[in-house]
C-alpha cells in the first residue's frame, strides 16, 4: 500500500473512515489548534 489507495491508512492524512476510531469535535478542534498553530481557535468551539 502507497497509501494513495487509502489516504485514511496513512497517519495524519485524511479522517478514520472505517474505523472504529471516533473522534469528537473538541478532539478535532485541539488537533487543528495545534496543527495549525491556533488557526481554527474560538471558530471551532
């Protein structure tokens, strides 16, 4: 598997469709936060 197949195989790329990995919007929105360095704080909350 590249990973082109299945982008969500690959960690960080994509959302864990198919998984039974669920993720809340809090858990979501402090990724982004810190992905993105505080980007999407006050706007996902």
């Amino acid at each position: 598997m590249t990973g082109v197949e299945s982008p969500a195989c690959v960690p960080g790329h994509g959302l864990p469709r198919g998984r039974t990995v669920v993720v809340t919007d809090e858990e979501w929105s402090r990724a982004l936060d810190v992905t993105l360095g505080g980007t999407f704080r006050g706007q996902h909350a």
